[in-house]
C-alpha cells in the first residue's frame, strides 16, 4: 500500500524484461518508457551528447531493442556519436566517458587531469597544473582533435597548442565524453583522429544554490573557485561560475596566473528548448622552451571568449539552429620583456548551423549545414596588409596586426539510422567545400556497424574518412627557429576500427582495434642536428589496440569490505611512415605513446574518508635534441618509459569535503617533452562547501 502525498515517486527500473510473470506483462496495458537527458535521445547538433533534454525511446526501437533478449540490461546515460542521436544501448560506436563522480573521486584539479586517465588519450604539459598543454587521441597530434563545450567547437585555427584553454569551470562538469578515431561526418572537418566533448551540469539538475572550493599547495599554488545556480521557474534555468589560480610554476620558467568565467542559460519545454552560454579564460605564464630551448626565458599571454547560442524544436521533425562566436588572443614573447620574435595574434570563428532530423518507416535520417568563417590578425602570420589595413592592437598602443589570412568552411551532411533487431546502422557523409583549398567539394563518408549478440555483449565496426585543415601556424610562421609552409595540402585519412563492449552490474570491458591510412600528414621536422624545424608534411600510417576494464567491487565484495572501485586501462599503438623525405628528428607526428597503461583503485579507509590511487606508465617513441649552454648537440636521447603513481585523499561530510592531492608520490624525475624537466613530488590540499 502506498502513502498518498504531493511529492511525485519515482520508480527506477535497471531491467527490462519480457517474462510472463514481469511488472509490464501484469499490467496487460501498453507502457510507454521515458528517459531523462542523454539516456536516449538528445538533441540533433553534432555532438557526443547533450545534457538535460527529455525525450522519448521510439517505439519503433524499443521493440528492436526488446527483440535481442529476454532480457536486457539498461546501461548508463550516454548518447551515441551521430547526427541523429540514438539510444545508448543501441549505439553504433563507443565513446568513453568520465561522469561527475569519476571525476569528484580521482580529485581532479584540471580537465586535462581528467583527460591523462584515458589511455587512448595522450596530454603533454610544459608546466603543471593544466597549463600550456598538447591533447592528442590513438597517436595524432594536438591539431587532429576537435574539442567541444556543450556540442560547441572550440575552434583555434591558429594552432592547436592553446586549444585546451577550456572556458569552463571544474565545478560546471557533469561529464566528458571522448570518442576515438576519425569522425568527420559527425563533428565537422577537424574531427581527424577523435573529439572531446566537456558537457556541463543540466538545468533539470543545476547543483546546489552555491557551491565554493579553495585550495593551496607546492610551488605557491593558490586555486579558489565559486558556482552558484537557480532554477527560474516556468522552465528557465541559469548558472554562473568563476576561479582564479597562480603558481611558481613545477619547473623552471612555468609560473603562472590566470582565471576562467562561464555563464549558462536554459529554456525546456515539451515543444523547445534554448540554451546560451558564454565563457572566457586568461592565463599569463612563462612558456617554457616553448619554441627552443635555445631560448630558455619565453613568456605568453591567452585570452579566449566564447559566446553561442542553440535551440531545438520537438515535433515530428526536430530543429536545431545553432550560432557560436569564438575569439581567441595570443601574445607571445621569445625573450621575455623584450621585442625580439615578439608575437600578437587575433583568430575569430564565426559558425552557423542548422541541423534536423525525422524518424519515419525505414529508420531514423538527419541532414544539417554548417558555414565557418575563421579569420586571423598578426604580426607574423598571414599576407601582409598595406599600412591603411592594419588594425590596432588592443592593451599596445603604437601596435598593429600588420598581416591577416581568412577561410571560409561550407559543410553539408547527411546521415540514416537503421535499428533493426539486434543490429544498428548508421551510415553518412559530408560534404566539404573550403576556398583556401578550391572551389570544389570533396565527400568524406562514414558507416558505423553494432550488433548484440546477448544482453551483455555489443560488437561494433566502422569505417570513417576525415580531413585536417592546416593551422595558420603550420601555414605561416617563421621565427628563428621554426619555418611554416604555405604550400600544405589538407591532412586526410581512411580510418578503420572495430570494437566490443561487455557490461555487467560486477563488471564492464571495452576492446577495442584501429588502423588508419593517412596522406599529407603534417609535422615539423628538423633535416640535420643544426637545422630549425620546417613544417612538412608525408604519407603515415597508424595501428593500435586497447582494452579498458571496470570492477564494481562493493557490488562483487559486498558493502561491508572497504574495496570500492577498480579499472585497468591499456593501450598500444604503432606507426608505418610510408613516403617522405628522410629527416633527423620529428617534434610533434611521430613523438607517440606506444603503450600507456592506467590502474584506478578506489577504497574507504573509515567511514568518511576515502583514498584513489592512480598509476600510470608510460613509454613514447621519438627523442629530444639535448641542448648545452642553450647550444643543441647532435645527441638525441629517447624518450623512454616513466611511471607514475598519485593519490587523492578526500573526507565527504554531507555540506563540505576536505581533501589532498598527492602528485608523482615516487618523486620520478622524466621527460615528456624536448627539455622540460616534469615536476617532482607535488601536494595540493583544500576544501569543497555546497550551501
């Protein structure tokens, strides 16, 4: 007998069964079940998902689902890797995700942190604490990633090296999803070898009135951060979050300071939703050999400002038009407080896109477009500007953006979605069209296969084909120790992958397997021990293959032994240089991680208080150019394997967590980039209060 109140119960079922003597057999009446945010459907933009939409399972595919067992176990709230988004548990590609917990349990203190325990991801710093920072997926390089903020791209055409300024607060994370291996169909041309998606917390749940953190540790680190959130009523919902950090740096010449803002508004409704968001970051800090260690004593400045707006309609045919604005600021000094290779840099994205999608008798089809404008001002990259062009600089008086360079990106894309019994196929392509290239469009297809055997095991194939644009940078720049080239043709490859997933309430495995055949693969190189790096590009293939496997071990052990969580992740990658001109050494597309492995352990130690340890070895190819008195040497030294072990300590009360963050407990000294030492042991404590 139920208690009759106001409040609304909430059933939550984790089975789906077709038994007789089941609850939905009993009833002998036809259930219609609904699912909360990216659970099933999601909304049509691009993206891995999006959070905080309500919709509704097809019928269509919930019979098909239905069909491939008896019984069927429903997974985690996740959305596919397609334009027409589909139900997790009918996905037809995998995508990796860190949800909020994860992240609150591994005392995460940066998003490139998260990103370190992915072992298909590669994150190289130049200093600590998530500054200056290369994010690279299944052995690409940091200019083969699209990173995205709510479905968003956060597009720097100048290069990849600052992509990773997110403009986005820990504290706004519901979770990031990384999808593996080329997806140009899905996420636009940029999509090379995978994408990053940083979702943020919903409007349906928006987090506490006010939650605050601070924290301090080595090296003079000081980290406060504040997010406050409201629920508007009548369907509207906002939040605002801002942080400030400094530091001395981990390493010589990496101090820093900087902070970030974001601000988010959302409408929902049953017919529409709205969403606006907008976010900046700044950061000051000493560069650290960024450019050569010729030039020890390098310093740069990052400001970038992202301001976008999207909505979608509900009915039959689903609409979603979307405007995004993304500035991006670089001042770079090769000699600090001195002119000398001193750079100014303005890139703009303007992008527009309408994307829709219907379901109808054969399945579910999408079509969109998308117009990207990408502009630059500099003083050092692209066609220079006649005196009455240049444009003043903005904080330097008697400055100009003498140079400047555009592009205009047109992409059409259209995708099917077939769910029929145990099988799901989705199949696309796009249509790309760029005026720095030509004027002629190219197509870049995709299909993606999965099929499930059982209620625990999903199999998965694909097959995409992407490009790369080359960056301003890779086009443009010369210093004295690097040389652009104007001549570079587009990066594109054919890329294969095929995969399994296994889940389990005890346990849950992903395998997975890729090769990609790429042309015009872009690096920059160095020809002898005394050349500078010129930018040139070659034929290169890769290979690789991973397993990830997650261990609920209070659901195996029991609640009242202290084991809570375990996850061993491992990946191998290789490389084949098919055609190029033989070089001394790469600096970016062929310095790849050939095995990373990552162990996740997570316990109580009493009541209150637990413990996360994490380990992580790794072992890259390639070799730095050793450098004496700031002279280089003909020596190249290896790179080598290096492992390293941290710790996060946190007591939870129900208001407030104290915590610690144990960094490199080995005190391992190693390099994982060209002469910059990586920091030592590194603590970090603080506090977490929601009101």
């Amino acid at each position: 007998m139920f208690k009759q109140t106001n409040k609304k119960n909430v059933l939550t079922f984790h089975q789906f069964s077709r038994k007789g003597w089941s609850l939905f057999s009993c009833l002998h009446r036809e259930v219609r079940i609904g699912v909360l945010g990216a659970a099933t459907l999601a909304c049509a933009a691009p993206r891995l998902a999006v959070a905080s939409t309500a919709v509704w399972l097809p019928a269509d595919e919930l019979t098909d689902v239905e069909n491939a067992a008896d019984t069927l176990e429903l997974g985690e709230a996740q959305a596919a890797a397609t334009r027409a988004p589909l139900a997790a548990q009918v996905a037809a590609r995998q995508v990796t995700t860190f949800s909020r917990a994860d992240l609150e349990a591994a005392g995460i203190t940066s998003i490139n942190d998260v990103l370190k325990l992915s072992a298909a991801t590669d994150v190289r710093q130049r200093g600590g604490f998530g500054i200056q920072t290369d994010i690279s997926i299944d052995g690409g390089t940091f200019d083969q990633i699209t990173l995205l903020l709510n479905g968003v791209p956060l597009v720097n055409p100048q290069t990849g090296h600052n992509a990773a300024d997110f403009p986005v607060n820990l504290s706004d994370i519901e979770r990031i999803e990384i999808l593996e291996g080329a997806a140009s169909r899905v996420m636009g041309s940029q999509a090379f070898s995978g994408a990053v998606n940083i979702v943020t917390r919903s409007s349906v749940n928006p987090g506490s009135p006010l939650e605050a953190r601070v924290e301090g540790g080595s090296y003079g680190t000081l980290r406060g951060e504040a997010r406050t959130a409201w629920n508007l009523g009548q369907g509207w919902s906002a939040s605002a979050s801002g942080s400030w950090q400094r530091s001395d740096g981990a390493t010589r010449n990496s101090a820093f300071e900087g902070g970030k803002g974001y601000a988010h508004l959302g409408y929902q409704a049953s017919d529409l939703s709205f969403d606006l968001q907008a976010g900046i970051t700044a950061n000051d800090f000493g560069a650290n050999t960024f450019y050569s260690a010729a030039y020890p004593n390098q310093w740069e400045s990052t400001r970038r400002y992202l301001v976008s707006a999207r909505a979608e309609t509900k009915g039959r045919l689903h609409l979603s038009p979307q405007l995004s604005w993304v500035r991006s600021l670089d001042h770079f000094q090769l000699i600090r407080h001195s002119e000398t290779g001193e750079n100014f840099h303005r890139g703009d994205v303007f992008a527009a896109s309408l994307n829709a999608y219907t379901d109808w008798a054969l399945g579910r089809t999408a079509i969109g477009a998308e117009l990207r404008e990408e502009v630059i001002y500099s003083t050092n990259l692209g066609r220079e500007l006649t005196e009455e062009q240049w444009v003043s600089i903005a904080g330097q008086p008697g400055r100009s953006y003498n140079r400047r360079d555009d592009r205009t990106n047109l992409s059409y894309f259209l995708e099917h979605n077939v769910v029929w019994r145990q099988f799901t196929l989705s199949a696309g392509v796009m249509a790309e069209r760029n005026n720095a290239i030509d004027d002629k469009f190219r197509l870049y297809p995709g299909v993606d296969l999965s099929y499930r055997p059982s209620r625990q095991w999903k199999l998965f194939a694909s097959f995409e084909q992407s490009l790369r644009l080359p960056s301003f940078t890779d086009l443009w720049y010369k210093s004295p120790t690097q040389e652009g080239n104007i001549g570079l043709r587009p990066e594109e490859c054919s890329a294969f992958r095929i995969g399994a997933d296994f889940v389990h309430p005890i346990a849950t495995l992903h395998l997975k397997a890729h090769y990609k055949r790429g042309t015009n693969m872009i690096d920059w190189v160095m020809y002898t021990p005394e050349d500078i790096y010129h930018a040139t590009s070659f034929s290169l293939d890769s290979y690789g293959a991973g397993l990830d496997a997650a261990f609920k071990l209070d659901n195996w052990l029991g609640q009242r032994q202290p084991l809570q969580h375990l996850s061993l992740s491992y990946a191998w990658l290789g490389q084949h240089r098919r055609k190029g001109e033989d070089y001394f050494k790469s600096n970016y597309a062929l310095e790849y991680l050939r095995h990373k492995f990552v162990a996740r352990l997570r316990h109580r130690i009493v009541s209150r208080l637990t413990a996360e340890w994490s380990l992580r070895v790794q072992q890259r190819e390639g070799s730095y150019l050793v450098y004496e008195n700031l002279k280089p040497t003909a020596e190249a030294r290896p790179y080598g394997t290096h492992a390293l072990l941290d710790l996060h300590l946190a007591w939870t009360a129900p208001r407030y967590t104290l915590y610690a963050d144990l960094t490199n407990l080995t005190s391992h000294r190693y390099f994982d980039l060209a002469n910059v030492p990586q920091p030592r042991f590194m603590v970090l404590a603080g506090v977490k209060v929601s009101i």
